[in-house]
C-alpha cells in the first residue's frame, strides 16, 4: 500500500483529542488509513530558517518548520490571505495584490518542495492541500519528484472575469499542470477551472474529465469533503452532559437557541448575518424573548486589517440590536470571540433549534454538515443555509437562502422556527442521507484511489509541457493581446 504524504500550510498535529478542522480531519483520516506523513508550517515565526523538525503521533509522522517574520507577512498575510483568499472568494474589496508578496509566496512555495523532497520515500503519494501551495507541485518536479501528486482546492475556483484580476493569473494556472489530479469541491468550481483552461489554452485543451496542455494530461475530479457523521453523532450526544452544555442550556432559561459558529472571515457573511437577525426580531416581535442568538467567531489573521474592520462592525450591529431589543432578562445575541473545544461545540450544535449557516461565499462549510450530524433524529432542528455555500450543493433540503438578503433570511429563520416535527424529521432524513453519501472517509478514500489510477496510465507523471497560451481568435478572446512572462500565460 502507498504511503500519503500530505502538505498543508499549516499541519495539526494530533493532542488526544480529534482535530477540529475539516482539512485537519480529512488529512488525519487519510494518513491512517493508508499510513503515512504530514508536513507544513508550525505556525511559529523565527527570526531564520531552522531544521525540519520531526514529531510521531499515534504511528504518523508529522514535520514541521517556522516561517521567518518576512515570510508570514509576504508569503502568509500578504499573498495568500490578501491575494488568493478574496480572489478565489470572489470578494475583491479585499483583494490586495503587491508583485513582491507574489515573489516571496513563489520562495516559500519553493522551500516546501526543498523539505517534502527530503522526507519523501519510494511509492509515496504525494497530496498537496489548498491555495497556499498552488505552485507546489512545479517545484516538487523541479526537485527531480516524479511520484504521483495530487492536488485538492478546499475553497472555492473563481470565475474567469474575477481570476484574471490577478496579474499573474496565468503562471498560476500552468503551475497546476503539474499535478496529475485536481480535485475540486463542487461542480460549479470544476466548471470555473474548465472555462479559465479553456480561456488560457483554449477549448481543445479542455476534456470531460481533464485538462491536455502541450502534450501533459491533468485529471480533474469534483470531491466534496465531508465529515465523520457517526462520530460526530456520538460526540455531540455525549457532550450535552458535560458541564460546559449544561451552563448553556441553563443560561437560555428555556428559550431555543439559533447558533452560527465560523471564523471571524469577511466571507462568512456575519455582517448581513446580524443585520438579518435584527431585521427578524423587528419584523416578528412574538419572538422577542423567547429566541437567543449565540454567535461563536474565534479571532483568526489579526494581522490583517480587514478582518478588525469586520470584527468591529459585528461588536457595533451585536451592541445596536442588543441595545434595541434587549430585556432586563433577556440578551438577544451572546457574540462570543473564542475558541471553544470541539466536543462542546458539538454539543452546542445539539442543542440548536436552528442553525444559521449564511456566508457569502464558501468553498464547502462543514458547520453546516456538522450541525445536521450533531442533531437528535427524533427531534432535529433545522438548518438556514446559503445557496452560495457548497454544502447547499447537497443539503438540498435545508431552508436555502441568499445571504445579501436580509429580509429572506429574517423570514427563513421564522419559518425555522414554526417548522412542525414531521418536516423536521423528513429534512433531516434527506440531509443526513446526503452526509453519510459523501462521507469524511470517502473523500479521501475515492481521491487517492483516483490519483493512483491516474499515475498509472501510461507516460508517468514527470513529463511537463510547453506552457504557450492559445493564440488569439474569437473562441478565445481572453486571450487576446495577452503577453507572456516567465514561458507562459502573463497579466491581462
């Protein structure tokens, strides 16, 4: 059996409790199933490069190193959170793009390949993570790597017209030519990818099910990433008995709780979230006291000013409606700005009459699969989701909404509230079905298998193309005029 090593940005090495995150999860899934080894950022900055450090966890290897300070705000804050996070959100209000940022991410990018060469052994499968490390796999060919790498975007692909708002678009685009297997959340990101290869390269490049470029062929495949339904079920039924969900259900005094839990991320929605809140509690005030509003949004990237801006406009719209509609008895949101162990939340989410799961744009959301594991079947309670999430993809019998729609958000949410048990049960059933169809461990199991029978076609892996763009002409407009910089596809 082949050994996965997976990279990451950032890597999470086990503490005795379940990895909370929905990457660190799958990745941790993956590697005991097939055994294997983890390597990414620690998350800790020095002031130079250090030595590959090394880590064994229940029979896994984990190796991991510091960024210095001028890589994390270059390669970290400057490029891949201000650059490829809005961009690939589609949110270029945010969308901060310094060429220098770029050359350090490019470095960066370079030194992951350096270090996963050192620790990588016959048959190993290589699986790259997410848009930190997009031109991972360039670098790792460079390093002489020629087993089989596959790639796995947990966020959102853009539209062409969005993705061509970053000058170097195009190097970003052959950079994935080589991987052997590109994997995608949803359909609709599959399909954005097509239309950018299509534009780039033009149509004939394009396949069912891949990209042919120059002579090198790319597999692409749609994996939405799950969770661990079973295992969350059992979590969340055991934590309700726990002292901190008992604190809880006391403090609601018997009012039913709404709960939305996300990272404190422009993407997440929570702005419009709050405002349809306050919109909801003055369009139907017979819930006013009887509905708390508990919000958990745990600080992340605080070295990036757009995410103070958002964390004071929710402390601000969180005090307006409190201030408005509060009662000597009752607080209508607890906006909470921490960290809280994943077993709790769990039991948190059990709790939940209502789930409001609303971003304006999110390449899966796991919260929203979560709450419908965590949930009683017998009486389950009901989930708000946004159509622009790609969990809406599956959980078709959730109350879809559109986010930027405050007052069809107030009214799903009054709705949530007054659904009867049947419709509750019959909603749950269909989204639960949904959940265990496309589980934790068939995502990871059905990408690997798919990566191994893609290196095994004939020619191997290692051979990359002539990265010329499709000449200009009607069919490929895009391409119009469009100069070229380092061998391929540059600017506008």
């Amino acid at each position: 059996m082949s050994r996965v090593v997976a990279i990451s940005n950032r890597v999470s090495v086990p503490r005795g409790v379940a990895a909370p995150g929905g990457l660190a999860v799958g990745v941790l899934a993956a590697m005991h199933a097939h055994g294997g080894a983890w390597l990414g950022w620690s998350g800790q900055v020095a002031q130079a490069h250090g030595e590959l450090r090394h880590t064994r966890r229940q029979g896994l290897t984990f190796h991991t190193f510091d960024l210095t300070r001028s890589e994390y705000e270059e390669y970290y804050l400057g490029f891949s959170n201000a650059v490829l996070w809005p961009l690939f959100h589609s949110l270029l209000g945010a969308f901060h793009y310094r060429a220098s940022n770029y050359e350090s991410w490019l470095t960066v990018n370079r030194r992951f390949a350096e270090l996963t060469a050192q620790v990588l052994l016959p048959g190993d499968v290589v699986w790259v993570h997410d848009y930190q490390l997009l031109a991972l796999g360039s670098y790792l060919r460079s390093q002489g790597v020629s087993r089989p790498i596959g790639f796995f975007l947990h966020i959102p692909f853009p539209g062409f017209e969005v993705l061509r708002a970053l000058p170097v678009f195009g190097e970003l685009l052959a950079a994935l030519l080589a991987y052997d297997l590109l994997g995608f959340q949803t359909r609709n990101d599959l399909r954005c990818f097509q239309a950018a290869a299509a534009a780039v390269w033009g149509a004939q490049a394009v396949e069912s099910d891949g990209v042919r470029v120059g002579g090198r062929r790319v597999a692409t495949g749609v994996f939405p990433i799950g969770v661990d339904v079973e295992g969350i079920a059992r979590t969340a039924a055991s934590a309700q008995a726990t002292e901190a969900c008992r604190r809880m259900t006391a403090g609601l005094s018997g009012r039913r709780l709404v709960i939305g839990v996300d990272r404190l991320d422009y993407s997440k929605g929570l702005v419009e979230r709050f405002r349809a809140y306050e919109h909801f509690l003055a369009s139907y005030p017979e819930h006013r006291g009887s509905v708390t509003f508990v919000q958990v949004a745990p600080l992340t990237r605080t070295d990036v000013g757009d995410y103070e801006v958002i964390r004071r406009a929710l402390e601000q719209a969180a005090g307006r409606t409190n201030g408005r509609f509060a009662d000597a008895d009752w607080t209508p949101i607890r906006y909470l700005n921490r960290n809280i162990p994943h077993a709790t939340l769990m039991g948190y989410l059990r709790t939940a009459r209502v789930a409001l799961v609303t971003p304006v744009r999110d390449g899966m959301n796991l919260v929203a699969k979560e709450f419908v594991a965590a949930q009683d079947p017998a009486d389950p309670g009901a989930l708000v989701l946004s159509c622009l999430a790609g969990a809406a993809r599956e959980l078709t019998a959730a109350l879809q909404v559109n986010p930027y729609d405050e007052e069809a958000v107030a009214d799903a949410l009054q709705t949530a509230l007054g659904l009867p048990l049947p419709e509750r049960r019959e909603r749950h059933e269909a989204m639960l079905a949904a959940l265990r169809a496309h589980d934790i461990h068939g995502w990871h199991r059905d990408f690997i298998e798919q990566l191994l029978a893609v290196a095994r076609r004939p020619g191997g892996p290692a051979v990359m193309p002539n990265l010329t763009p499709a000449p200009p002409g009607p069919a490929n407009d895009a391409a119009m005029g469009a100069p070229r910089g380092r061998g391929v596809l540059k600017g506008c």
